[in-house]
C-alpha cells in the first residue's frame, strides 16, 4: 500500500500512476528523443529511477548525445521494429491463440478505446494493440480516477477503477509479462531490459493495487 | 522485486516527460461512460440498448441485463450491479433469450373447440375471453360460492404474487392454490416449526467449512448464482472445504473436497448420530453451551442450559454412528470425525436441501440438522446457516374482500398432513376428484403445470381432462404445453422478458437488494402480462384493486413508496439501474439475542404466557384464556420471549404459535402425535422393501428449471434427454448394460428409459433427472410444434436441431407423497423395480 486510503492520498497514488504509465508509454511508442533523454540525465528522474532500482548506465548518462540516440534507436528497431526478427509490441502477437498482427484481440482493444469515447489520434500510424496504446489507455483512466477522488466523487473513482481492473485483466495481464520475458532475454542494451523489467513488476503491483482501491471506491 | 513507493515516486518525477500521449485522442471523451453491462453487435460494432431487469427462468430470480438491437432482444447478460450476483449468471438466466421468440409461443387467446385435450382450437379476441371468465366469476358471486373460482399458480412472487393474488381476494375468494410443497416447502416449514423464518441463507462469504446434505447447491439451489458463486470463491479463493452427502455423484459433490455417499432418506441418521458425537465428547462447551440459552428443548420452558444438555443427551443417546452406519452405510469412523470437524472449526456452514428434505422424514431431518447447529453454536451468525434477508417492499394495498371463502382443497386429506404451511400442492387434483371439499367451477392456471409438476401423471392427466370435475379450466400460459393441451380457454401471457415486476428474493449478503423487472421488448402478438389483465377484469366485476391502475403502476407506486428506493429516485433511478441497494446497511445477524426493554413486553395489552413463556397480545380475554400455541393466529401477536436470563426478541415466530426460542421441543408437534424432540423416522416403504427393490431418486441439471425451460434451444441442446443412472452392482444383478432400455415399474405406473450405468450413483437406486419427457410443450422439448402456431416464425435454427430423443419424465411413476408433518411432496423415496426390456 502507499497510501493511507484517505481521498487525498488515493488522488495521488491515482496521478502517480497514471505518470508511471504515461511514462512507460513513450519508451515503447517511438525510439527516446533528445528531449526524453535529456529527461533521463536530469539529476530528479535519475535518482528516482535510482530508488526504483534502475540505474542508468554510464555510456547512457555521459556517452555523446548523437552516439547514444543513435545506439538507442538501433536497439528500438532491433527489439520492437525488425525488419526480421523482433519481438511485436502488439496483443495479438503474444496470446496462445494469436500469433499474427491484426488478430481477434487487436478488434477487441479498439473497441475498448472507442468504448471509451476515446479516439486513436491522427498521426498515430500504428496498430490499436500497440503496448503504447494500451498504456495510455491506463494512463488516462488512472488520470481521471484521480481527478474524481481530488473531487470526492467515489462513484466515478470506482467507474474508471472499474474500466482499469477490466482493462488489465482481459488485456495487459494477459500478454505485457511474456512480452516483457522476451525482451529480456534478447535485449543488448540494460536501458530497454530496465524498461520491460520495470513495466512486469509495476503491472503486477498495480493489479492488486487497483483491486484495493476500488473496494474503497465502492464501500464509500 | 521493485519497492511500490520507489515506483510512484518515479510517476511523481516523469511529470514533464510524459505529458500528451501520442497514439490516443483521450481529451474526445468528456466524461467515461458508465461502466458495465455494455452489449455490441459483433457484426455492426453498435451498440445495443441495455436494458436492467430481472430474471425468472428459476425462483432465484437474479436481476439482468437485456440487449436490445433494433427492437430485437438479442441477448442477457447478468447486471454487474447486483450485489446478491456480484454480475454472475448462469446459463438458464442467459437461454432465457429464447423466450421471446419461441416458435411455439401463444400469441392469442384460444378456446377449445373439439374435446378437452384434443388440440383442436379457435383464436378469439381478449374482449370474447374476458367477457367469458367474468361471466363465470359473476356467476358465482351471485350464487355466494366465489370459492369455486380457484386460482393455482406455479410461480406468482413479489408484485406479481400482489397483484394477482390480490385480485382473487378483492374478488372474494380465498381457494388460491401453489406449489411449494413440490418445490421446498417441507424445508419451510421445518424451519418455521424451529427458528420462524422460512428461509436460511448460507454464509459462504465468512465460512470456514461447508458440510452439505443434499443440496446441489452449485447446480441448481432456490438461491443458485448468489449462493453458488460466492461457495466457489471461497473454496478457490479461500481453500474452504466441502464435504457433501448425496446418493449421486452430483455435480456439486464432484466439486466438494469429499463425496460421501448415502442411503437415500438417510442422512436424517447421519445428522443425529453426529449430534450425538458432540454430546458425548462435550463439543456443545463454549458457543453450543451461549447458543442452549436460546434453544428450547424441553418443555419447561425455564430450562437452564444443564438441563437442556441433559435432554438432548438422552433425545440422541441411542444414535451412535455405529447406529447410522448400519442405517446410512456411511462408516461410523466418517460420521464422528465429521461430527468433530464440523464442531471445532469455526465457523462452519451446514446446508441441506432436497436430500435431506424430499422423504417422508424430511421434516424431521431438517430439525435434526437445526439442533446439531445449535449444540454447536454455528447458527445464525457469520459464516454459518442464517435467518434470510430480503428487501422489504412497502407494496400499494389492494383492499380484500369483506368475506373470503375457500375450497378446502388445498392442505391434503383431513388428518393426512399435520402443518401444511405452505399448502399440499400435490393432493390438489386428488382431492378434486374426491369432491368431499368440493370442487372447482373454473379453475385458473397461472404458471402452473399439474399434470407435468406433480407426481402419479396419469392420474393427473384423467382429473384434469374430466369435465364433471373440474367444469371450466383457464391456462395462463406464453407455450402451449403439457397441462395448457387440456385447457378449455388458453390466455396468451407474456414470457418473463416481456413484464414488469418489483422483485424481493434473499440477498446472501444479508442486506436486502431491491430490484426491477422491466420489459426488454413489447408483447409479441397479442400476449398480455395476466398481472395487467386482472385489472381488466377487475373492471368488469366492479372490483377494486386499489391505487394502481396496471402492473406497471403497481411497479411504479412500490417504488415511489418503498423508503430508500424513494430517495435513490423512485421508479426512474430502478428503470436506469434495475437494482438498489442501502450502502450504509450492515449485514443483518442475531437478532434472536436482543434484549427486549420492559416497556415493550409489559406494555398495555402485553400478557406472559406462562407455558411457551412469550409475550404476546391476544385479541380478546377468551385468546388470553385459551394460551398462545392454542389460539388460532398467536404468532401474529408474538412480542417477544421470557428465558431464564432475562427477555428476549428470540427466533420470532412466523405461521405458527411457536415459542421464541429456536424451537427443538414442540409442543405443537407433541400436539398432532409426533415426538416433540428431533428424532429419526423410518420411511414406512423402505422398510417393506423386497432384495429386488431399488429407490427412485430424483435431481435436476445446472442447465434446466424443472418445467419450464425445455423449449430453450440454447439449453435444450446442453440437456435434452435423462437415461437413468445405476450402479454397475446394480446394474450387473439384472443384466443391464449401458445404454440397455429398461423398465421401471412402481406402484403407480410403469415407464421405458434407457440405462446409464455408472459408478456416480450408490447401489441399490435409479435415478431419473427431471427437465425432459415433455408430450406438448413445444418443438425442442417434446419435438411436438404447438397447434396453431405458423411455421418456422423466423426461427431458423429449427433446422439445426440434431437430437431426436427428449428424454422421459419420471413422475409418472412417482405416487403424490406427502411428509406427515409438512406436506412435502417425497420425490426420493419411491421404490421401484427395474428391469431390461
């Protein structure tokens, strides 16, 4: 538990969350920029990767900014992008009976975000099970539950905590842990396997975590 | 693995990194929907009309949810608001879907033309058929006989039991028959006789250990997902155990950590000799010993607790487990460890259903199982058998006539059963054909199939059919179906899918949910909800049904008046959300050990019944006089009980003049010449049994109601035939092989099924399931299309339909058999002889 269950300390647990995933979403959209980065150096987020276990390695911290990207975004394609072997950052890919882009799942998400009243941006040229996608997705419903609880409304805590304990039992549960094994065993660079390592024991925290406080929500 | 808190430290740093997600437009969407119950057509992507309701397809009546797409129920769900489902249902909740559009539905209202039960039929306006039935009616009224219009109904709850039920008062009679006693009415009144209440809920929630005695309780209880799925979870969740007693291998018993199997019509002996066990290894010390205050077991009423233990000592000292074990065949060493187990873990939950109930000893076994959870103290308090609670309706008054009266048709023989509280539903059609009490002019099916639902079906058949007995028979009835065939005049009614209801049915969470049914679709055809056309009929005999002007008013009044419900926001909150439930309420639990102030029991017109020590308010000096067991109606008047440690709200009494305490000495089966204590009764048939006799036991499938779900596709297709299980033993003595077609002949009658030999049952039984061997109802349940009915009505799965067997029903060899105490009808105990045809 990290928080006292009181609506302020849940507000912040929710925000604190939803930061978490909005984070671990632009590692997986798109290879690190220079401005995520020059986040990364920053003295505040390396030592709380620090306490979270993370620690960033020297070529990363002091290598040549060019260089470093550069070794990054090999390392991106590598991983999630081929061309050739790589592993898919996509639903449909990792589940038992899927195996291919496009699948059953990769629907069902999409009509979950559209559910939502969410739209898929744009620019956004990926497919709907895309990790990113999926983070997002939490983060933005573990956004507004904090925005509920900062309000004292306990109905609409429970709504969005409700939407997130479906969302990562029927989907992120189902496929990111296996997903996050495989990078794990190929990755060459540490960044990405802190990354995936990170991503696994967060969402295993976070589903009994959710499963918390929505009793809270709902007995209140 | 990573520290939480180092986590979300890091969400409090990644702030200015993350901000706007790239793949997502989240800011489209002002406000999330509602979460829940969302239903899509898999072809379209639309979504579909939710719609909160409830249930019907069993007596569980689970709120639901309906899809509607483009005015065409497409599918049910459970509502994931309910707090006695907690979202789950089963598969009869979700074939109900079938319903609606039931090739076989009766879409007008239809009259006999040739003879009773020939099928042959004329469609004629609601107007033509109202005019008839209030004819009768009138006709009777003004003979000053409106007790010859009886009212039979097979499932009438809540508003609708209100409604309708009211109306036949308001009319002015009271021959309102139902069928509990075929259902669980023996467990009723068992239960009325000892603690008040009808009804005990299983606290599976808190338990620790479940010893069940005939209740498929994961398959098909009164109570079924509420009570189900929380046993399941704790079992998977919470590693509780379950032992369970049962001559089948039931599903359930597949799924308890232990089968054990039994004797049929004795796991009464079981439960006395484990009461014994804890009797003479002092496991009543403690919480049995707390729990004795409130227990009468002698007839002083002013027993201290030694001399309570002293009498159930000597009540049970004869029921050792050797005893049982020669009665029940379930080893003696099995019975007292259970008995230790069930005594020492706290708490333990004991269920019991038909199993135990369905005998001729039925209400003795149920006693019994009262009396081994009260020497144990595992009764009415968290994780163990309950007082049920319900919601609490404050229903529109719908004013009675001034003068009811009654055929006497309704409780059995004279003399044959002792408390018929809930009535003797299968002696109704026997005692029409006796006439002694009289009989029917027209007699009104409402959801109700005599010659299907009661035993000795032949009989049934030749009463129903006969003109002299019965002059005039309406049938309330959606389906044409096996009694329906024999009805002078048919009303179409609407499936469960079409009605309004306020519904009540017990909440495990022992809190009380209230909630709604509400049509998913408008009447197909021209059917119409019979709680909507007694109005109509009302109108036409001048009766007053009071405030309401439909059901739906009805509904809508009990909504608008039902504190609670009221504030929520009254009928517009329950049409949005089907369900409510007080937040702020805790579950209920031990009321018996009130304190009762002096203000309340000596208040005016409060005496001390000095034999059952309660305090009550006669009506007159004369009641005073006679005392509270002998005055007709006392317990309406009960205000609470006198014990030797002060005055108590105790187990209330509810239909009979039982004292307050949980009630184990009775004077008022001393009264009708049965012993007052719990005791083992032998089941007079099985002890005339001849080395070839085998028992006929009954049961039914997850996937089935008893009567009225065979002609849903869905689920016709998961069980549609029932060959009869025995034991390879058995089975070898006769010569019958799997799959051999055999007779089974009782007294009654004889029947052709097939064998499924199996080691899931014990030796020396058969058992036949019910659900199957329908002869009318509908074209996936008997294979017979409904007369009238066009062709296909668009229902093109029809053609699909594979299997061409529908099973058989085995009442036509049961007798109609009546516990002696309560009238339950004895499904388990028919005997039979078997042989290879």
């Amino acid at each position: 538990m990290t928080d006292d269950g009181s609506s302020n300390g849940l507000a912040r647990t929710a925000i604190e969350v939803s930061n978490l995933y909005g984070f671990l979403a632009a590692v997986f959209r798109e290879e690190v920029s220079d401005h995520f980065l020059a986040q990364l150096r920053s003295p505040q987020l390396r030592e709380t990767l620090a306490d979270a276990g993370i620690a960033l390695d020297e070529h990363l911290l002091r290598g040549a900014e060019e260089e470093v990207l550069r070794d990054l975004a090999v390392e991106f394609a590598a991983l999630f992008l081929g061309p050739g072997e790589h592993i898919s950052p996509h639903e449909s890919v990792h589940l038992p009976k899927g195996g291919f882009l496009w699948g059953a799942e990769t629907v069902v998400v999409r009509k979950f975000v559209n559910a939502l009243g969410f739209n898929y941006a744009d620019n956004f040229k990926g497919l709907p099970d895309h990790i990113s996608v999926e983070l997002e997705v939490m983060a933005e419903l573990a956004r507004r539950e904090g925005a509920a609880w900062e309000k004292g409304d306990t109905d609409e805590a429970a709504n969005s905590l409700a939407y997130q304990h479906q969302f990562v039992t029927e989907h992120l549960a189902k496929w990111v842990p296996a997903f996050c094994a495989k990078v794990t065993k190929v990755a060459g660079l540490p960044f990405y396997r802190d990354m995936v390592r990170l991503t696994a024991e967060f969402l295993e925290s976070e589903q009994s975590d959710i499963e918390r406080r929505l009793d809270i929500a709902r007995v209140a | 693995m990573l520290n939480r808190r180092n986590f979300l430290k890091l969400g409090a740093a990644a702030t200015t990194t993350v901000a706007g997600g790239a793949c997502l437009n989240v800011q489209a969407a002002k406000d999330l929907p509602e979460w829940g119950n969302k239903g899509f057509s898999p072809t379209t992507g639309k979504q579909r009309q939710a719609i909160p309701s409830a249930c019907w397809q069993c007596v569980t009546r689970c709120a639901n949810m309906g899809y509607v797409e483009d005015g065409r129920l497409v599918k049910i769900e459970s509502n994931v608001n309910s707090i006695r489902t907690e979202g789950v249902m089963c598969a009869k909740g979700q074939g109900a879907v079938n319903h609606t559009y039931d090739p076989d539905r009766i879409l007008y209202p239809m009259k006999r033309v040739g003879e009773r039960g020939s099928g042959q039929w004329e469609r004629i306006s609601w107007d033509d058929a109202l005019d008839m039935i209030a004819a009768r009616m009138k006709k009777n009224r003004d003979a000053g006989t409106p007790e010859k219009v009886v009212y039979h109904y097979g499932r009438a709850k809540a508003s609708h039991s209100k409604t309708i039920g009211g109306f036949f008062k308001a009319y002015g009679t009271g021959s309102i028959g139902n069928h509990t006693a075929l259902c669980e009415g023996g467990k009723w009144t068992a239960q009325e006789l000892t603690w008040g209440g009808h009804y005990d809920n299983w606290d599976f929630d808190n338990t620790k250990f479940v010893i069940n005695f005939g209740s498929n309780v994961l398959e098909t209880h009164t109570n079924h997902i509420p009570t189900a799925h929380r046993l399941l979870w704790a079992m998977a969740e919470k590693g509780v155990e379950m032992v369970t007693f049962d001559v089948r291998l039931s599903n359930t018993a597949a799924k308890s950590n232990e089968w054990v199997p039994v004797k049929p019509g004795t796991d009464a002996a079981v439960i006395a000799a484990m009461i014994n066990v804890v009797m003479s290894e002092g496991l009543y010390k403690g919480d049995g010993e707390e729990f004795l205050k409130y227990t009468r077991v002698t007839e002083d009423v002013n027993a201290d607790v030694p001399t309570k233990i002293a009498a159930i000592k000597a009540g049970v000292k004869d029921y050792t487990p050797k005893w049982a074990e020669k009665i029940s065949g379930v080893p003696a060493d099995k019975i007292t460890a259970l008995a230790r187990r069930f005594a020492t873990t706290k708490p333990s939950v004991l269920v019991s259903y038909r199993g135990l109930v369905a005998h001729y000893n039925g209400n003795e076994g149920e006693r019994l199982a009262q009396l081994l959870c009260a020497v144990t103290g595992q009764m009415d308090k968290p994780g163990t058998r309950m007082k049920a609670v319900g919601a609490g309706w404050k229903w529109p008054k719908i004013p009675a006539a001034k003068k009811i009266k009654k055929l006497d048709i309704f409780d059995g023989f004279p003399g044959q059963v002792a408390y018929p509280t809930h009535h003797v539903a299968e002696m109704v059609l026997p005692m029409i054909k006796d006439g002694r009490n009289g009989r029917p002019d027209m007699y009104v099916m409402y959801c109700w199939t005599p010659t299907y639902a009661n035993g000795n079906v032949a009989e049934a058949i030749e009463i129903l059919k006969d003109e002299k007995l019965i002059p005039f028979v309406v049938s309330v009835d959606p389906f044409y179906g096996d009694s329906t065939m024999f009805a002078d005049l048919i009303l179409p009614d609407t499936p469960f899918t079409e009605r309004w209801t306020a519904e009540d049915m017990v909440d495990p969470a022992q809190i009380g949910e209230f909630y709604i049914r509400q049509p998913f679709t408008k009447p197909l055809g021209e059917a119409r909800d019979f709680s909507d056309v007694v109005f109509d009929l009302a109108k036409r005999l001048g009766v007053d049904m009071g405030e309401a002007k439909s059901h739906e008013d009805y509904v809508r009044l009990a909504c608008e008046n039902t504190p609670g419900v009221k504030e929520a926001g009254g009928f517009e909150y329950m049409k949005k959300h089907g369900v409510w439930h007080d937040k702020n309420a805790t579950p209920q639990q031990q009321v018996y050990n009130r304190p009762v102030a002096e203000s309340v029991y000596k208040a005016k017109g409060v005496v001390l019944d000095a034999a059952s020590g309660v305090y009550w308010k006669p009506a007159s000096e004369a009641d005073a006089k006679k005392g509270y067991v002998a005055t007709k109606g006392a317990y309406k008047k009960y205000v609470a009980q006198k014990m030797p440690h002060g005055v108590f709200s105790g187990f209330a009494p509810d239909k009979v003049n039982k004292s307050g305490y949980l009630e184990l000495w009775s004077p008022l089966l001393k009264a009708k010449g049965f012993n007052p204590f719990p005791t083992w009764m032998e089941i007079p048939e099985h002890q005339k049994m001849g080395p070839d006799d085998l028992v006929l036991t009954t049961f039914k499938h997850a996937t089935q109601t008893h009567s009225r779900t065979m002609n849903c596709k869905y689920l016709a297709e998961v069980y549609h035939n029932n060959p009869a299980w025995i034991n390879p033993v058995t089975a070898k003595a006769r010569g019958i092989y799997d799959g051999d077609r055999i007779k089974v002949t009782s007294a009654v009658g004889e029947m052709v099924t097939k064998a499924r030999v199996t080691e899931a049952i014990i030796p020396g039984v058969v058992a036949i399931s019910h659900h199957c061997g329908h002869w009318a109802y509908g074209r996936y349940a008997s294979g017979r299309r409904a007369p009238s009915t066009d062709e296909e009505r668009g229902d093109r799965d029809f053609k699909l339909k594979w299997w061409t067997e529908n099973g058989v029903h085995p009442n036509w060899v049961i007798p109609n058999a009546p516990d002696p105490i309560n009238g339950q009808q004895a499904w388990m105990d028919t005997v039979v002889q078997v042989t290879r045809v």
